[in-house]
C-alpha cells in the first residue's frame, strides 16, 4: 500500500478541499470500509502491565514498526491527569502533541484520538490542531470525542460534568461549523460567537473532517448517526454484540454507520491457547482470535482498536506474529 501523500503545491494548505466526501478521507477509508474488519493500537505502544504508566523508551521504533504492517490507525486517549484511583494515565503525553509527533515518524497508518474530552478543550482550538493535523498528514488524522468520566478531572478544569452531554453537542457543533463553512455564523451556548467576520484556516483534506463518537458520549443512537461518522465503544459481551450493532444502525438514512471498540490485549505466547474475555480485556491465543474476530466481523464490527497494557511478552514480538498470522486473514 503506497503511504498517503503529503500536502504539496497541488494541494495548497489553504486552498479548497480536494476530496468529495468523508469516505473519500484516506484516513477514514483506510479504518472503516462495510463488510471489513480492520485493527488499530491504543498507544502507548508497549505493554506495562504492572506500573501505572508506561516508559516510553522504545515508542519511536514501535511506532515505525506499526506503520510497516497493515494496522490501520494508532489511538491516543486524553487523560490529563495522574488519578491513583483510576490507575491510568493512558500515554501520558498529550494527544494532540503527540499526534504531530507520530506524524511526522510515519507514513501510512492514520492517527486517531480515542478521545478528546471535548467539555475540557475550547472546540475552537481543538477545530484548529484537527485540521492542522489532518492537512499536515494529507488525511491521516481522524478526530475522535468524548465527553470524560473521572469527576476529578472537571473539578480540575473548573467545569461542570453535571452537562458535558450539553456542552458535547455545542462543541462539535462549533467544530463543524468553524471547519466546514467559510466565513462560519454560529451561536453557540457554552461558547463563543462566529459572526462571519473570521475564517479558520486551513480546511480539512475532505469537505467533512472525520469525527467519531468515543462512547455513548450521552447522547442517543439518533443523535450520534446524524451528527458523527462512527462510534466506537468499549468491549461489550460477545454474545450481545450483533444485536448492539444491529440497533446502532436501525436508524439513519441507510448510509454506512461505522462500528468498532477498544479492549485492553494480550498475546499469549501459545497459538493454541483458548480466548478469554472478561472485566475490560481480552487474551487468547492467534488461532482462537481469529475464529473469534471473524465471527465479529460477520456481526458487523469494523475495526478493533488493541489497547497493549496488560502485554507480557516484547511489544515487537507481538505486533509480528499479528503482522504475520492475524492480518492477512482479514485483508481480503
């Protein structure tokens, strides 16, 4: 697969949008294609499953290493803060900083947040970095929204998770507006005014900058397929799966709805070994996951985000025997 093209002076960073549709996105296209299922990695790229946070040493040579293979997009979590009563600090870098980092270190996978906490983050900024990103990598980047959950964290930024629902529809909102009208008019609740006096450059690669619900994001199944292009969720019970999608798509005008989930990972050593799912994370032999990710892509998953962290084994050992034995399986 040829590395998606950089902007150049046929495609001026400021100029008008080239592509036609979302689907036309090089990063979107790559992640969600109907009736495919696809796989992505949560950074940080290694496991640590007994600290708090990762190291980090070894994460530009992962990250080259990913890009080499056919995983489709690396997803960076917002979690600004060290809370010990969650445990987790995600790749502890912010995201959209690190997402200009991965950029500039690979060539092919897309770069996705999984998810900006947008009630913590003005839209304004986050519209800005978005389509920076997307133009810089000649459409890699896929915008992912949350709305958060640790109330420490809102109490932190001095804001109210009593309406983050509220304020998660304003905001993206203010993004769409600010990305996709030139000279935008938009009133918003929580935020500021466009009044058509101002232009944000630059535009994205496609008309509609990829946004992706993470979570329910407390919104309704209605409201996400209107005003999203794909939800992707936790790891749910197996055998209610087919019918969570089933309802995820029984509305909206009959368009492709994108449906994927992020889960913690291990690789057992042993091919053979069986698969176990349970609490937030799954672990299984190659063999027994395959079986098991047909099965869901029949179902109708599109794409599978692999959160490393609970990794036993090299994180290089790991993603080869993927490259090599789980892949190509799903790449016809």
């Amino acid at each position: 697969m040829k590395p998606c093209p950089a902007p150049s002076s046929a495609t001026p960073i400021a100029g008008p949008p080239p592509l036609a549709s979302v689907q036309a996105h090089p990063g979107y296209a790559r992640v969600f294609q109907a009736d495919r299922l696809t796989f992505g990695l949560i950074a940080p790229l290694e496991g640590y499953p007994d600290a708090p946070w990762p190291i980090l040493e070894r994460h530009l040579e992962a990250a080259r290493q990913v890009d080499a293979t056919d995983m489709t997009a690396i997803w960076l979590r917002d979690v600004p803060f060290y809370d010990p009563s969650f445990g987790d600090t995600g790749q502890v870098v912010d995201p959209m900083v690190y997402a200009g980092w991965l950029a500039a270190q690979t060539r092919r996978i897309a770069i996705g947040t999984a998810g900006i906490i947008s009630p913590l983050r003005d839209p304004l900024i986050v519209a800005k970095q978005a389509v920076s990103l997307d133009r810089l990598t000649g459409g890699r980047f896929i915008l992912g929204l949350a709305t958060g959950d640790r109330p420490s964290e809102f109490a932190a930024f001095g804001s109210d998770i009593g309406n983050r629902g509220k304020r998660y529809r304003d905001a993206l909102a203010v993004i769409r507006a600010a990305t996709e009208q030139s000279f935008p008019r938009h009133q918003s609740q929580f935020y500021g005014t466009l009044d058509g006096t101002l232009d944000m450059l630059p535009k994205p690669v496609a008309p509609r900058l990829p946004v992706l619900a993470i979570g329910r994001a407390g919104q309704d199944f209605d409201w996400l397929g209107r005003n999203t292009d794909g939800w992707i969720w936790h790891l749910s019970n197996p055998n209610r799966l087919a019918a969570v999608i089933a309802d995820w798509r029984s509305g909206g005008d009959g368009s492709f709805r994108p449906y994927g989930y992020g889960t913690m990972f291990d690789l057992s050593t042993d091919p053979d070994a069986p698969l176990q799912i349970g609490g937030a994370g799954m672990r299984g032999g190659r063999k027994a996951l395959v079986q098991h990710w047909l099965r869901q892509r029949d179902e109708g998953v599109n794409h599978v985000a692999l959160n490393m962290k609970p990794l036993r084994r090299p994180f290089s050992e790991a993603i080869d025997e993927l490259a090599e034995h789980v892949l190509p399986v799903f790449s016809v």
